[in-house]
C-alpha cells in the first residue's frame, strides 16, 4: 500500500471506533435513525448529480439494494443492543471479528472463494478462541452465562447482519459495475452504492420506529436533548467508508485494505477502556490483541 492509502485507512479505522463509541452512549436505533438520516442528507448531491442513472438500474439490483439494506438495519438493531446491555469492549471485536471469519467461509462454500491456507486456517482459529476468552474475567471463567444472554445474542444479530450485507454488497457492486449503460467504473459504482444504501437504510430503520413506542419515544427524547451529536455521527459513519474507498485505487490489492482497517478493532475497544471506564481484565486485553493478530492472518494469507 501507498503512504496515501495507510493515512485513509488510519483516519478511517478512527472514525470508525469514534462512531462507535458515540452510539454507545446513545444505544437505541432512534439514534442511529438520526445519524443515517443525516448521512444520507450529506450523500444527497452525489445521487442528484447521478439521478439519471437510477431510471437505467435493473430490478435486480433495487432487489439487492433492499435486502442489503434490511441487512444493514438488522447490524444496527443488533448494535444498538450490545451496547445497551453491555461493554462496547467485548461487543465490538466480536461484531467486527465474526464477520472477517465467516463470509470467506460463506464463499468457500458456494464454490466462489478462494482456498483457504495455511495462514487463513491458523488465523480463524485464533479468532475463534479469542471470541471465547474475550467476555471472561480470568483464564478459569469458562461459564455459559457469559455466552448465553442477551448481549451475546444482539452481537451475534449485528454480525449476521454485517456478514449478509457484506455478501451482498460484493454481489451488487459486481452487478452495477457489468452495466454498460450506466459504465461507471468499480469506484464510480462502489459510490452510488454507497449513496443508494445508505437511503434505502434509513428507509428500513424509519420503518422499524413506526411500530416501536420505545424508539418513538427515544427519537422525541434525542430530537429534544442530543443536540448535534447524532447528526454528526451520521457524518462520521458515512465519511470512514467514503475514506476506504479512496483508499482503493492506491492499494496494490484491496485484501491490503481489508487487514489494515481492523487496526479499528484495539482502537475502539481501548477508546472504550479510557473514555468508557470499562474494565480492563487480562484475558480481554489478550482477546483483542489476538482477534487483530487473527484478523490480519486471515486477510493476509
């Protein structure tokens, strides 16, 4: 990689945990309503400027848009979740980690992926174990309370989700970028993607808080006190995915990019440790360190 794509994907691996970080203060799908809504007001002049385009995309691809943004809504359901009812620092590695974990596998299995080595095989099993020691306390606390409750549950949500959206995603893209009457390019149809989900997202969570008193009631409460910050962290979700894909084209191999961006993963969780106060114990600290070792091994190898 360029020096150019090492600085987009640092500032994005911060803005990243940044957002995290913030929602975890605010955890309820009203704010993640706020947030989106504002990110798709900023993406707005993009599907302006290209609004010919969406008269030229086939059913398929609005079919596929739909499911990536049902999927998308389930990660973020699922991450609100997590961190109501626990720590942002055992609820993000996992979210992030499971789905590096599982969708080559998902490939594999459908004969599109590519075999796994050596390095990938040793990298999983890492991560595996890490996922298993990251909720303890001590090395001996190996109980089924810290895996069977409702924080395991919506983190297991938000990485399903993440891994169905990112299994779409890969296939869209594909689609839009083999349609000759649009031509734009992978980096021009990574962008209209990216502008198109994050509408039809915002769509799919608007949809959700009309049938939910709760979040009704948490929008008219942030609407009310939040100020700007669920504004600007729309702002902030929505720039550290426009940054990686700035980062693509100076990227001898995008699987550069892909290991290098889970450098959010220690950042998150260590933002969580200071400015969040949560506990520090020595098998989260060897987790985290473990799950990025893994994490880079797989992307790597």
């Amino acid at each position: 990689m360029t020096i150019t794509a090492v600085l987009l994907v640092i500032i994005s691996a911060f803005m990243h945990a940044w957002w995290n970080l913030r929602s975890k203060r605010s955890p309820s799908v009203a704010f993640f309503f706020i947030a989106m809504v504002s990110s798709s007001i900023a993406l707005l002049p993009v599907l302006i400027y290209h609004y010919n385009i969406l008269f030229s995309l086939p059913p398929e691809v609005w079919v596929l848009l739909a499911l990536s943004g049902a999927s998308l809504f389930l990660y973020i359901f699922g991450l609100a979740g997590a961190y109501r009812l626990g720590d942002m620092s055992l609820s993000y590695p996992v979210i992030r980690a499971l789905p590096v974990l599982l969708v080559p596998v998902y490939f594999l299995f459908i004969g599109k992926g590519e075999q796994i080595g050596w390095l990938g095989l040793l990298g999983m099993s890492i991560i595996g174990v890490s996922c298993i020691i990251i909720p303890m306390k001590n090395f001996r606390d190996l109980r089924l309370k810290n895996y069977a409750n409702m924080q395991s549950f919506f983190a297991l949500l938000a990485a399903i989700g993440t891994c169905g959206y990112s299994i779409i995603d890969d296939e869209t893209i594909r689609v839009l970028g083999q349609l000759n009457q649009i031509n734009l390019g992978k980096t021009g149809s990574s962008t209209i993607f990216w502008v198109l989900q994050s509408v039809i997202t915002t769509v799919w969570i608007g949809m959700y808080i009309l049938f939910s008193s709760k979040e009704k009631e948490s929008l008219r409460r942030l609407l009310q006190h939040s100020g700007w910050h669920p504004m600007l962290t729309g702002l902030i979700l929505s720039a550290s995915y426009g940054l990686i894909l700035l980062a693509m084209p100076y990227a001898s191999n995008v699987s550069y990019i892909v290991a290098f961006r889970q450098l959010s993963i220690p950042i998150g969780a260590i933002l969580a440790m200071i400015a969040l106060k949560e506990a520090r114990y020595v098998p989260k600290l060897v987790a985290l360190a473990s799950i990025f070792l893994g994490l880079m091994m797989v992307c790597l190898g």
